[in-house]
C-alpha cells in the first residue's frame, strides 16, 4: 500500500496548479517546468528527465510563442481550442506525472489523469465557454481580451504554482468553480434556445 508522503502530497498540488495552468495556456506551464527543473528548482521523476533538457526548452519556447500568437488571430483562436482542449488534458497529465515519485505507476498515473488531465480539461473548456460567448456577443473582435486573461491567468498560475504551490491550489478552486459556472451557465442558455 501506497503511503503518500509530504513531497509527494507538493509535487501533486505543484502538479494540479501547473494543469490548471495548461487550461489557459498549454505550453506555458511546459516551458517554466522545463526551465524549474533546468535550474535545479524541481526534480523530476524518472523518465522525464527530457523536459530539462536545452531541446525541450527550445521545443516548448517555440511552442509557447506560437500558441500565444495563434490565440489573438480572430477566429483561428475558436480553431484553437478546438486543439488545445485534449492536448490541455494530455499536458496535464504529463505535467503532473512528470513530478510525482515515491509511489507505484499505477496510483501515480491515476492521480495525473484525474487530478492533472482532469483540472486542465475543466479549466480549458471555462475558457472556451468564456471565448465563445465573447465570438457570440463581438463577431470575434473581442476575443483578444479572452487571450490576455487567459495569458495571465497561464502565467499567475504557474508562478503560484512553482513558488507558492500551497496558495496556487485555493486559487484553482476558485477557477474550477468559475469554469465550471461558465460551462453550466452556457449549457443553460443553449437549452433554453433549443426549448424556444
């Protein structure tokens, strides 16, 4: 049986905030992990060693410019999330078993689907509920205020997330709960078109 210690129980919530992180931006949080663990600021667990090497940090630096770019192209953006709701949950779950050890594969691969995958699915698809009530509501022209939030929401969270990961949980709640609001909220109002 699998105990889990006090640094295992960090790399989780470190693991949970850098997801949530993914939900706004996906490689975002890849790049600052790649360059945390680069510096000697994480350790990553076995196998995983790759993310800290000069290649990934070139990889996710491209990446991260391109998707930061891609967001505030009107319309592409909708493409986007299109894309970026299972690679946000397939990032998630890397990112999180990427700094898990101590435990069986096993628990530590469930842990970074459901809390990893899961958080960064709930959080992305709060942001593609937020964008597409904005394409709605401005013909698209708005959506570049959608893209800074969620730049600052990748850049706070995964910052907390590093340096504060204690406090960065408390504020993933509060996003899961308004994700989750604005999901519900948009489900509500599709309902309602449909009974009219």
């Amino acid at each position: 049986m699998d105990i889990i210690n006090s640094n295992t129980f960090l790399a989780i919530i470190l693991g949970v905030g850098l997801s949530a992180a993914c939900g706004f931006r996906i490689f975002v949080p890849l790049l600052a992990i790649s360059i945390a663990a680069k510096c000697g600021h994480v350790n990553l667990a076995s196998g995983f060693a790759w993310m800290s090497s000069w290649t990934a940090i070139i990889a996710f630096s491209t990446a991260t410019i391109f998707e930061i770019l891609a967001f505030y192209i009107p319309w592409f953006d909708n493409i986007m999330d299109a894309i970026a709701t299972p690679a946000a949950i397939v990032a998630g779950t890397v990112l999180t078993s990427s700094l898990i050890t101590d435990i069986s594969p096993f628990l530590k691969w469930t842990l970074a689907v459901i809390a990893g995958g899961g958080t960064a699915g709930i959080i992305q698809s709060g942001t593609v509920a937020a964008r597409g009530a904005s394409t709605v509501l401005t013909g698209g022209l708005g959506n570049f205020i959608v893209s800074t939030i969620e730049l600052i929401g990748s850049l706070i969270t995964t910052a907390l997330a590093i340096f504060l990961p204690v406090i960065c949980i408390f504020i993933i709640f509060i996003f899961i709960f308004l994700a989750l609001a604005t999901i519900i909220r948009g489900n509500m109002k599709k309902r309602q078109k449909i009974a009219l």
